[in-house]
C-alpha cells in the first residue's frame, strides 16, 4: 500500500435547508454532514460506519458532488474539486465512481445491460465503439456474469446480479477511488458474501481505493483497513480496523459495536443498551452531540471535544475517551 | 381452567400454502412446513427472502393475501385446528390470542389516528372494558415498552413518533390483550442496531414478564443466536433443518445451514475470504424437483431427485437432507 | 418479438373493454381512411364541406336515401363520415402540440427545479385557474371563428395538464438511483434528460394524452355547436348538432320526432370519446409499475 493521499476531505459541511410556509422561507437547517475532516490512502479500504441518518451517505454524495457541499474542501488526486464548474469536473468523474446502494433502483429499467455498462465510456469519449463493446463482453464476465447477457434488461435479473451490473459500469471507467454506499445492504446473505469477495478480488487485481459507505459493522471488519465512525454529522473516531474492534475508545463506537448480535450461542458481550433516539440534526445538542445518551457523559454537554490522535492513526473526538470499554467473552477469535 | 396443558401450545403440521400467478401457474411458497412452538420459548423461523418463513406465519392466522391459498395442513393451537375456523372466530384469535409485529412500523400503523385511538380501538375489540378503562390500560402498555411520557404520546400520531418508538407502540399494541403467542415478522429490520438491541432487550423483557410464546421471523443469525431457544431454517418453502439453538450453531448438519452460517460476514473475528453459496436462490415459479437445495449443494447426487425425509438425527434434531450422515462424518473427518 | 412484449399483447386482449376500446378506434379510423368510398363527395367539391340536398330547412327523417337522415338541408351520415376525419385533425393535432409544449415546459421545470420550477408552474397554475371552456370560448372569439382557430385555443389552455403531469413524474425519477448514477458517470444533463429521466416518465403522458384525445374532441363540439369552430356546412359533430339546436324538442305531442338530429352525431361522438377512454385505460394497465415484474 503506498502512503500517498488520494482524497483529502477539509472542514466539509452539507446542509440541507427546511422550508415551510406559504412562500418557502427557510425555517431551519438539516446538518447532514456538519465539520467533517479526514484523509484517505491511496489504495487502502476506509469503511465510513454510523445509524441511519448519521450523514454517512450525504457524505459520499457531497464527495463525488452529487450534492453541493455547503462549505469546505474536497481535494482529490491533489486537484480541489469542491469548487470546480460542472464541465470542468465532468472529466474527473472517469476517476472517482459509485456503487450505489439499491440494486433495483440504481439501473435505467429501460436500457440494456450493455449499453448501461458503455455509457460512461461513450460520454468521456473513451475507446472505439467495438473497442467498448469488447470491453463490456470482458467486464460482465469479470464480474462473474455470462458476456451473452448484453442485451437483456435489468428487470430479467436478481438482486445480486444485478449489484454486479452497477459494479461493472463502476469499473468501466477504470476509476481511482470507488465509493461504494451500502453497495451489499439489500442483499440476502448468502449473496452478499459473494459481492464481498468479488469487490476484495477486484480491489486486489486493480488496486482501487474503496471508500465503503455501511451501516453493517460485521461487513466492514471484513472488508477495510481503516474505519470511520460517524454520529449525528460529526465524525466521533477515526482509527485502523484491528485497533477499533478490538480498543475502541468513543462510548458510541463501544456501544455500536456491542449491539451488533453474533451468530454464536457462546459469544458474550457486556451489551451497551443506549437509551432514547437519535436526536434530530436539525437541533443538535450543545456541546458532544452523543452526550445526551451517552453513559460516561460528564462536562460534555457543554464543550464540544475536537477530534484529536490519541495514538498513531487513532483519533477520537471525545472528552472521556475509553471510559467506556467494549467487554465480552470469547471475544476476538483468530479464524 | 380444565383445559388440559398442551407441552406444546401450537403445532403447524404440513402446512401449505400456493400462489397463481398471472399465467395460472401454481407457485408452491409453502410446501409442507411442519413445527411446534412450546409455552413460553422463543423459536426462530430463519432463512433468506422469498424462503416462506413471513407467509408461513401469517398463514396460522389464515392471512394470506388474495393470489394465494392455504391448500392444506393444520394449525393446532391449543387443542384447536386453526384451519377450520371460520372467519368471524378467527377474528377473535387474531390479536387476542395471537399478536403480531410487523417490519414496518411505519406501515403498520394508520397515520390519520392516533397513536391512542389505535391501541384502545384494538383493546376494545377484544375485552369488555369502557373506553376509560381502555385508555388506562394503552396507557400502562405504553408505559411497559419503555415510551416515556405515555399519557402525551397517546395523543400524537405515528409520523410524531422516531422509527424505534413507533416500533414500540406497535408491540405496545400488540401486548394490550396479553397474547398467549407473539408473532415478531422482521420486527427490528428496519431499524439501527442501536435501537434493535434496544427493541431486541424489550420483546425478551416482556416475554419473561407476560410469559407468552414468541415466533420470530429473521433472516439474521446474529438475532437467532441472540433470543431464540429453538430454531427452524427454512429454504424455497420448505424446513431443511429445525434444532436447539446451540445445536444449530454447533452442530448444522443440513449444508444450507452450514453454507448460511459460514458466509455471513462476522464480528467477532476476521475472514480474509468469505465462504459463499454458489447461484442464487431460486424463484418460486422453478423451485428443483426433489431436494430444493439441490444446484447449489456440495454433497448433490442423483438420490436428490428425491424428496428428502425428515430424519431425526438426535434430540430434537431434525433434518430434512439425503446426505446428512456425510455431511456429519465430513465435519469430523475435517476436526481431526 | 420478445417475451415480455409477447406477454404485454397477451394483458392487452384478455382485457374485454380494451378489445372494445380498440376496435372501436379501429373502426373510426376505418371510417376516416375510407370516408371518400363511404360517402363519396360530388365531384369538384370540397369534400368536407356537407353538400345541401335539400332546399327546404325541415328535417328529413331517415330514408333509403339519407340513411341518418337530413339537418339543415344537409346529409347527417355524409356529415358524420366525413366528420371523423375532423375530429381526428383536431384530437391529434392538439393532443400533439399540448403534449410536446407540455413535455418540454415540464422537463425543464421538473429537472432544474428551484426558481424555473417555480416560475413555470405558476404560470401554469393560472392558466389553469381559468375555466377551460370559457377561456377556449373567449380566445376562439377574439382569434374569429374557424377551425384553426378553435385548435389553437384547444393548444393554449390544455398544454398545463401534460407540463403538470411529466414534472411530477420527472421529480419522481430524478430521484432515483439510476439518475445519480448517470451524473455519477459524468453524463450531462440534456442526456441526463433525454435517456434517463424522460423515458421512464414518458408513459403516464401518453395515457393521460389518449384520454384526453376524447375528451377534447367534445369540447370542439362544444365549440362548433356555439357556432364557433367550423363554418358554415363544414363536416363537424358539433356543426350537425347545431343544426338540431332548434329541433330538438320536437313537435307538440311528439317529443322525441327529431331523434335522428342528435342521436347519429351523438352517437358518434360519445364512442369515439369511449374508444380513446378505454384504450388509454388499457395502455395504464400494461404500463402500470405494479403490474410489471
């Protein structure tokens, strides 16, 4: 793995106005993604985890700026890209591409898997057109699917397959940086395991950079190098899959990943049961934005702890880091 | 009562249940299900989408929808077959004696009432009480699964309410009329893992407290190793294997089992390759002759054209597969 | 052709009132193509002008002869023969130009939204505030009478409902994933449009526009009947039925003597709004999301 940046993310806000009345006057702001930093490797997996409604997803649309961010930087291959117009941006989405989450919703029901799979190499203008459909034929079977199946339409295929369509039009472009937002959520177990690989051999026979959007703890150990938690917009912990499994240190890490249930009768944790919902981002709380549920909070409801490295590479934005710590029996099991 | 006490208070035997599809075409969803749920335990109904396990459950309450069929089997519930209730009595067993959670709390619930109005609509539908009495009592529910401020809530509608409490309303609900037996159809899949633990915590909670029965619908192993006692895996419509639960963890002896177990991504450790089921799983309209595993199965032969027998491999172990004895002497051959 | 357009045919004729529909649409067709084999028209002549076979004003009841009888010293089958054709032109033709007006003001609207959306739909909530028929009635006024006119004024005052119809569908779509992901892939946005927003909203349009193809042709009866679309003696339902405005209570102790007057031209009219009515019907059935797997 090279140590060089490929993305680098500054101070990056999305908000989402509220309208109401008569003559649509903003009332209020949604904070999806409020204040958020990080860096990400060239080739390595960052796994970006939080509930629903934590701005994980926003996050990766604003990055690829499907969405406008509100504020900050979006710095990617060295080119800041937040600011770029949209014709100057278009020939750098070839390098930044998305596998997006819903497998029925995310292809045109009315175009051919063929054709699906050529767009975005007809739109940058790359190849000659029996180059591309060569390509195409070579891409489908890549992705474990029979190159005859060109020209059929999305509604002929299952769930899974059809996540390896949306793989291989992300492929297509032979793009630097995938985001992938919760590219296996919707997918039955035993399909899901199959993507999983698939992405892992792709990755390693590519070298791409993954940025994996998931709510699913138990997929991201398996798949990442690095995890990224979010709460409530903000990001609360930043550290390397080995140390954030098994040394969490932020009470919401702990407790997430302790309400994950095992399929294992003789797994034991000491489960960290938080109490009320999400509070909206529209008014967050004052001060840590967990406090309000959290069990160790303490002065936190007044003071907004930054996110700071309390060791190398793992970085927390807590006051009390590590008052809270993950327990269970039969814990880490080397498999 | 002199009602004699059952060891087991429902009892599915072979139950049936086809859809027709457009072209006529008989689509066998539920072929032949057969368990038994004791007082007071916990059996999961586990297995993919489209395996039957949510049809299943909803057709002990004869509730299917309007392209399918119950085409035959028994419901004993109590001594009672079910099945051969009309449907003004079935009435007063649905919610009364046998309650149900769905996925979607959001669905579930009517937005135009009250959070209120619908849990003392449904308690007055069951018990003699006034509408006072009914209203103390949604009251006290409400209070019992955790909704704090119960006497406010009553008053608000659904969309008031964040996913997780309306989740918690709707087992409010569900409990008001002190069901014997709890269907929960995917009751947390909708929801944050933070709020399913919180849910997960409160149906075992309840259960303790109002000693009632709990079939729960899932298709993650993580909350069948979590709550149940017993566990039912299904496939295409039909049970492969039905155990203890640490038997099923332990000791799967049907390869569906095993090929599920083994490729869900865990927690608890780090797999540089996940292990996976080969193909997909098959659509009603072209479920395999004889076994329905078949075409994905490591342990295929030409036997498995057969229809597998249900063999009772140990305690409480039952197996529907050809090969289960290979299957086993593989495990032991690979332990040693 | 393919399984699934083989099954589409199948849903479209095990439905009874879509094969009602479409034969019905058939048969006007038949009658427009073939009007000069039907009802020959004198030689030299305008065909659609109703050539007068009477001079007396009183109606003729039916006859060998004039087989729907005489109005206005006109033939009423040679007036309906010849009067498919016009309600052809003119169902066409405006649902036409409604329908693309409507399609490009709502793509834009729908697409872009924020203040174009806006704009564009408030003008299109006060053209729609004005009572269709009265504002038709006041434009075909000022524009004079005539059937170009009375199709312009169709035109002007029914392009909203299609502009209304594929904005909401194209809000619908855009947010779906399949559009994201287009401008993931870096697709421009008239592409975006055009092949991946307009094709899966398209649908309901055209149904809504076979409906309306209908019920249009009656408000130009409407129009004619008023005396203010076609002129004088012009193969028109509306037109016929203007002739029976004075005959239509019949004679003292025969109420319904006249019958003819209305019921050839009526008739007409209410089957072809019906065949329209029902084939749209059946295209909602096949297109509709739910019913396809």
């Amino acid at each position: 793995m090279s140590n060089s940046v490929i993305l680098k993310v500054e101070h990056l806000k999305k908000y989402f106005p509220i309208k109401a009345g008569v003559f649509r006057k903003i009332v209020g702001w949604v904070k999806a993604v409020d204040d958020v930093s990080f860096e990400v490797l060239e080739g390595e997996t960052l796994g970006i985890v939080g509930e629903s409604g934590c701005g994980k997803s926003t996050l990766g649309m604003t990055i690829l700026r499907l969405y406008e961010p509100t504020a900050g930087r979006v710095v990617f291959a060295g080119k800041e890209i937040s600011r770029l117009s949209s014709s100057a941006l278009r020939p750098i989405r070839k390098d930044m591409q998305m596998i997006f989450q819903d497998p029925f919703g995310s292809l045109n029901p009315r175009m051919r898997i063929g054709s699906i799979i050529e767009e975005g190499m007809s739109v940058h203008g790359l190849y000659s057109s029996t180059e591309r459909k060569e390509k195409v034929r070579e891409l489908l079977e890549k992705v474990g699917l029979s190159a005859d199946y060109v020209n059929r339409y999305p509604h002929e295929f299952s769930g899974g397959q059809r996540q390896r369509i949306g793989i291989a039009r992300a492929m297509a472009l032979s793009p630097r940086l995938i985001i992938a937002d919760e590219a296996v959520s919707s997918l039955d177990v035993s399909i899901r395991s199959q993507i999983l690989n698939l992405m892992k051999e792709l990755k390693r026979e590519y070298s791409f950079t993954y940025l994996f959007i998931s709510h699913d703890l138990a997929v991201v150990r398996q798949i990442c190098d690095r995890v990224l938690v979010m709460y409530l917009g903000r990001i609360v912990e930043i550290a390397d899959k080995k140390v954030i499994f098994s040394r969490p240190l932020h009470p919401y890490t702990v407790a997430l990943i302790s309400a994950v249930p095992v399929p294992d009768p003789d797994y034991v944790v000491d489960r960290v049961i938080l109490h009320g919902d999400v509070p909206s981002p529209i008014h967050p709380p004052s001060g840590c934005y967990f406090a309000p549920r959290c069990p160790v909070a303490e002065r936190c409801r007044k003071d907004e702890p930054p996110l700071v490295e309390v060791e190398n590479g793992h970085w927390v934005a807590c006051h009390l880091p590590g008052s809270l710590s993950l327990k269970r029996e039969n814990g880490d099991k080397k498999c | 009562m002199t009602q004699p006490q059952h060891e087991n208070m429902l009892e599915v035997k072979d139950i049936k249940v086809y859809f027709y599809d457009d072209e006529g075409r008989e689509l066998k969803a539920v072929d032949g299900v057969s368990f038994s749920v004791r007082r007071g335990e916990t059996i999961a109904l586990v297995g993919e989408s489209g395996c039957g396990k949510s049809v299943t459950s909803m057709a002990l309450l004869q509730l299917v929808d309007s392209r399918g069929k119950i085409v035959g089997g028994k419901v004993i519930f109590e001594g009672q077959d079910l099945l051969l209730l009309p449907e003004a009595k079935m009435r007063t067993v649905r919610g009364k004696d046998i309650a149900v959670i769905f996925q979607e709390p959001a669905s579930a619930l009517n937005p135009v009432y009250t959070i209120g109005e619908q849990i003392i609509e449904a308690i007055i539908l069951h018990q003699k009480l006034s509408f006072r009495q009914a209203r103390e009592v949604a009251r006290e529910m409400l209070r019992l699964v955790g909704i704090p401020e119960p006497e406010k809530r009553l008053n608000e509608y659904p969309h008031e309410l964040s996913g997780g409490m309306k989740q918690r309303a709707m087992i409010a609900m569900a409990l008001s009329c002190r069901p014997k037996l709890l269907i929960a159809d995917e009751p947390t899949t909708s929801l944050d893992v933070t709020i399913q633990a919180q849910i997960l915590e409160l149906i075992r909670e309840l259960q303790k407290k109002l000693g009632m029965s709990v079939i729960l619908i899932t298709h993650d192993l993580g909350i069948v190793a979590d709550m149940s006692q017993r566990v039912v895996v299904m496939y295409a419509g039909k049970v492969v294997e039905e155990a203890d639960r640490t038997e099923i963890f332990k000791n799967p002896l049907h390869p569906y089992t095993i090929g599920l177990l083994r490729s869900i991504p865990r927690l608890d450790r780090e797999q540089t390759k996940l292990e996976t089921i080969p193909g997909v799983v098959p659509d009603p309209s072209s479920f395999p002759v004889g076994c329905r595993f078949r075409g994905r199965c490591l342990y295929e032969s030409p036997t498995c054209c057969e229809v597998p027998p249900p063999t009772l491999v140990g305690n409480n172990h039952l197996v529907n597969c050809h090969h289960w004895q290979e299957v086993r002497q593989g495990k032991e051959t690979a332990r040693f | 052709m393919n399984r699934g357009s083989k099954r589409w045919f199948k849903k479209f004729f095990s439905n009874f009132s879509a094969v009602l529909g479409f034969v019905l649409l058939l048969f006007f067709l038949g009658v427009a193509l073939f009007a000069p084999y039907i009802a020959p028209p004198k030689p030299g002549r305008d065909a659609y002008m109703m050539p007068i076979v009477t001079w007396s004003s009183d109606p003729i009841p039916p006859s060998r002869e004039h087989p729907f009888g005489v109005a206005g010293k006109r033939d009423i089958f040679y007036g309906v023969v010849w009067g498919t054709r016009t309600a052809f032109r003119i169902g066409i033709i405006v649902t036409i130009s409604s329908t693309l007006i409507g399609l490009v003001i709502g793509s834009i609207a729908g697409y872009f939204g924020h203040l174009v959306d806006e704009l564009l739909m408030r003008v299109t909530d006060i053209f729609m505030a004005v009572p269709f028929l009265v504002a038709a009635l006041v434009l075909a006024t000022i524009l004079g009478a005539g059937l170009d006119k009375v199709i312009i004024a169709l035109i002007v005052f029914s392009w909203m409902y299609p502009a209304r119809l594929i904005r909401g569908n194209i809000l619908q779509v855009k947010e779906e994933q399949f559009v994201m992901a287009a401008k993931a892939l870096g697709v421009s946005d008239l592409v975006v449009i055009l092949r991946h927003v307009l094709p899966n909203s398209i649908f309901p349009v055209l149904i809504q526009a076979s409906m309306r193809m209908g019920s249009l042709v009656i408000t130009a009866a409407a129009l004619s009947f008023l005396g203010l679309g076609a002129p004088q003696g012009y193969a028109d339902w509306g037109a016929l039925l203007n002739y029976a405005r004075n005959w239509m209570l019949g004679s003292q102790g025969q109420a319904l003597q006249y019958w003819f007057m209305t019921v050839f031209p009526g008739l007409a009219m209410v089957l072809f709004v019906l065949a329209w009515n029902l084939v749209g019907d059946a295209l909602r059935d096949i297109f509709d999301p739910r019913l396809r797997v």
